[in-house]
C-alpha cells in the first residue's frame, strides 16, 4: 500500500497519470464506448485496492477503497486552504490514516 501511495502520488513528466485519467474521465462522458472501457478499469481498480486494503482493514475495506480511489481522481479539482497545514501535509495525514 505505502509503496501505491508513492507511485500516486508521484508527478513527473508532462503528462501525468492523472492528467490523462481525467481527459478519459471527461470523454466518456459523451462516448458510451468509452464509458464502458472506464467503467471496467475503475471496477479493476476497485478490485486491486479491495485485495490491498482487505489484508488489514476487512470491517471497512470499501469505505477505504472508495476515498482513496475518490482521493485519487478529485484532488485536483479542490482548491481549498487547509488552515496551518499544507495541501501536502494533509495528504500525507489522510494517506495515514487511510493505512492505519
């Protein structure tokens, strides 16, 4: 899971994971094809994080998945101030207590 975390929430290059994630996300949107295709990757997506996160936190494993999946995709669309903390330090704050 740490190691996961690590690659997600890795940015190099111009064109990142995410940056193409939510051109796919945004095309779907007007091709069911396409629509199709993503929901097959998000539903694989689920399945890995679901065996990740069931090897310890079993009473909550969808729960889990689902904000860390959500985490993943709607961070960039949030431009809130997060008080005294950084953006990154609440990151690293959820990614703990996502992994506890």
């Amino acid at each position: 899971m740490e190691r996961l975390f690590a690659i997600a929430s890795s940015s190099t290059g111009p064109v990142t994971g995410t940056t193409a994630d939510l051109a796919i996300r945004d095309w779907a949107r007007r091709d069911e094809t396409v629509a199709q295709r993503l929901r097959r990757v998000d539903n694989r997506r689920m399945e890995y994080l679901r065996s990740l996160f069931g090897a310890f936190c079993p009473d909550d494993v969808e729960v889990r998945c689902m904000l860390a999946f959500s985490l993943r995709i709607g961070d960039h669309f949030v431009a809130a101030d997060h008080g005294a903390r950084s953006r990154a330090e609440v990151m690293e704050l959820t990614r703990r207590w996502l992994l506890r």
